[in-house]
C-alpha cells in the first residue's frame, strides 16, 4: 500500500492493511492487520522478503517504532525513493485506477 507523507510531498510503500493491498493506506483498514499475517505469524518471515520496517522497527528495535518509521522515512524522501513509489505505482495499476477515479469526480 502506499502511505502519504503529512504534507503529501512523498509516499512510502508499506506492508498493506488487509483490505488496502495496492491502494491508498486508510485508517479505516489499520485494525484489520497487515495482510501478511497468516496465524499470528509473518507469512515473509525469513524468505529475505520480509518489509523492513517490519524487521527493524516492529521486531529488532522494541519500542522504537515511531523512530525507526521516522528514520525509514527519510530513504523514502529521496529521488530515489520517488522514482521506485512511481515505479510500483504504474505496475500494479495503482496510477490507472487512480485517473479512473480522478475522472468520475
């Protein structure tokens, strides 16, 4: 899922909300639970897949989510960052479905 900077100027690819896969994160899914939990435990979990914020910030460094998210957020605010948010953007059809919409409003 795509989660927005505050201010809207980047985005960040995150592990998705169940209910939010390949769109927009929306508070209204975030109780759901991340869509790859499967029986309490991370179905990625040691296939080298798993997200980093996962790894690092929920796991390795307890208590320190808000941080590490922070920290995480500043690749993401970066060309580079940008240019890989646009990248999944046109391959999952998330910019399609965008216009879509932008066009019945």
């Amino acid at each position: 899922m795509l989660e927005m900077a505050p201010d809207n100027s980047f985005g960040v690819l995150a592990p998705a909300f169940k209910g939010s896969e390949g769109q927009f994160a929306l508070a209204v899914y975030e109780d759901a639970g991340c869509t790859f939990l499967k029986d309490s435990r991370c179905e990625l979990f040691g296939t080298g897949h798993q997200p980093l914020e996962c790894r690092y910030c929920h796991h390795d460094r307890l208590n320190l989510g808000k941080e590490c998210h922070n920290a995480l957020d500043l690749d993401w605010n970066t060309s580079e960052g940008k240019s890989l948010v646009v990248r999944w953007s046109r391959e999952t059809g998330f910019l399609d479905r965008q216009r879509t919409i932008l066009k019945k409003l």
